[in-house]
C-alpha cells in the first residue's frame, strides 16, 4: 500500500516514514523542500508541495491510499502565516479527495477549539472540520508537546539552562504540560494505517508536569540548576525575544505562553503513549541543549 507523507524529511514525519518503511509500506512524500537531505537512502520517493497549484498536488498523491498530514506553521512569517495554513490544508484535503486517496491521518493539537482565541488552536479546530469534511476516512491524532532528538522547546530549555544564570517562568510556573515522545506518537499513526474507522484521539504522555517542574526536571538531569524566577508573561516573552535577536530565530510566541498558561497542553483522556521524559532526558542528557534548535533554519533557510 503507498502512503504519502507531508514533509517526511522533516521532525515529526521524520520518525513516521521510518516506522512506515520498517512495516513494508511504499513512502511518497510531499515537500517544498526537496533539497533537503534525504535520511531514508532514496527509499522515499519525492513529490512537490506547491499550494499555488491545485493540479499539481493532486497529481502528486495519485496512487496513495492513505495521506499522513503532519503540515502545518508554528508562527506566521512573511506570507506563511497560521490563517494561509488552513486555507493550504483546505487545498491538500481537496486535493486528496480529488485523487482518490482513501483514508487521512491528521495531526493536531490537544484541546482545539474554533472560538480559541489563539490561532494556533482556532487553525488547527478549522482544519479537523476540513478533515472531517472530507468524506474519506480518518483518525485526527493530537499531540501536545513533542519531544525527541531534534525537538525545539526542550532542547531550547536545555540550552538557555546551559548558557544563562537563571531562566524566567511565566506566572506561577503551575500551568500544565504532557509531553509525548515523538517516536510514541509515529507508533500511534502507524497502527492507524490499518484501521478505516473514523477516530479523534488525543496522543499524550503518562507524566503531567506543571512548567516549572518540568524545568527543573532537565535541570536537574543536565546536572544544571539554575534559579527559576516567576514573572508575567510579557516578561518572560521579552526575554525570549533576547535571545532570539542573539540566535536569530523566535524562541517562543505569545500563542504558545498563553496556551501553556490556560493549561491546553494537557489532556483528560488516558494516556496511549508510555515513553517517559524523564527515561529519555537521562539517555541523552549529554547532548540535550548543547546547541541551540532553530524553528527558522529548519523551515525557511
């Protein structure tokens, strides 16, 4: 069966497409970015992504059964911005219906919702009814925060705990998070390639930690504590914004401080994912942090 794979040279994808190709599965992806360098040795076969031609994309998932959409922007810059996303999702979903394509995995975002008052959520509620819509089958997976080699926010942590005398927390420190190990989550869209039932299912963790106790628990596992100061959000997305005129790259939005401090970053479903934080940061507590994981020069440079 072929599967096609929006940017599976990229994060999570990544991980997708070498579980898929460990099952047998024939890989197709999707990109705008087909000068990438190739981790799978040529297995994959590389297709453009051009949301400026409707055609194009339909002809590129000819043949696939199932599309595996991992497609999305985490911040708006220039003309990619979070409301273009949707309407590009809208064009990829149309154009999979439009080629024959049986079956959509989707992947979202815990607790979205079309009256959020953050884009980032409000997209991604916009494109599950996309997704919905469609009239092919579909399992909607939603993740909270990722990690794994190669992720930005905890690497990023590590890495302002390396560098810096203290790090700044937003509010209390309180507000919840599961974080979900990346690998977990390619599992959980693996196993649904074999399922054609309609799904939603929220892929998360077993540990739910509040902000800073997360923090800490790097902190203490790099064998770098630094003290922990609480100060409004403004503040701490100020001092982000420091550091990304010093590393050229936006450390972290206000969308993602508010969505944290409305703890929608957590779930009340029953975990399905069992790797845990803190098994991984010791397996890697070596290298976690020791260079900086930049969302611009992953996507735009």
């Amino acid at each position: 069966m072929k599967i096609a794979v929006t940017g599976a040279f990229s994060y999570s994808g990544k991980y997708i497409t070498h579980r898929l190709l460990a099952q047998g599965y024939e890989v197709i992806t999707l990109t705008n970015h087909p000068e990438r360098g190739d981790p799978f040795g040529s297995k994959v076969e590389v297709r453009p992504l051009n949301f400026n031609a409707r055609d194009s994309i339909t002809e590129s998932l000819q043949s696939a059964v199932i599309l595996i959409n991992t497609y999305w922007v985490r911040f708006d810059k220039g003309q990619n911005t979070q409301s273009r996303a949707v309407e590009n999702t809208r064009i990829l979903i149309d154009s999979a219906v439009q080629a024959g394509v049986k079956k959509v995995i989707h992947i979202s975002i815990t607790n979205p919702s079309l009256d959020s008052p953050l884009p980032y959520f409000s997209g991604k509620a916009a494109n599950e009814r996309t997704v919905m819509g469609s009239g092919m089958s579909y399992t909607i997976l939603r993740p909270t925060v990722l990690f794994g080699k190669e992720d930005i926010l905890i690497n990023n942590i590590a890495w302002i705990l390396r560098r810096f005398p203290l790090m700044l927390i937003p509010g209390d420190g309180s507000s919840r998070l599961q974080p979900v190990y990346v690998d977990d989550l390619a599992q959980l869209v693996v196993e649904a390639c074999g399922k054609f039932d309609n799904q939603i299912l929220d892929a998360v963790g077993p540990d739910i930690f509040s902000f800073r106790e997360m923090v800490e628990l790097i902190g203490t596992t790099i064998g770098i504590e630094r003290p922990l100061v609480s100060c409004p959000s403004w503040m701490a997305l100020s001092g982000a914004r420091l550091i990304g005129l010093f590393v050229g790259d936006v450390v972290l939005t206000r969308e993602e401080v508010l969505g944290l401090m409305a703890n929608l970053l957590v779930s009340n479903a029953p975990p399905r994912c069992n790797s845990r934080l803190v098994d991984w940061l010791q397996l890697n507590r070596d290298k976690v942090g020791r260079n900086y994981a930049s969302e611009l020069s992953r996507h735009y440079f």
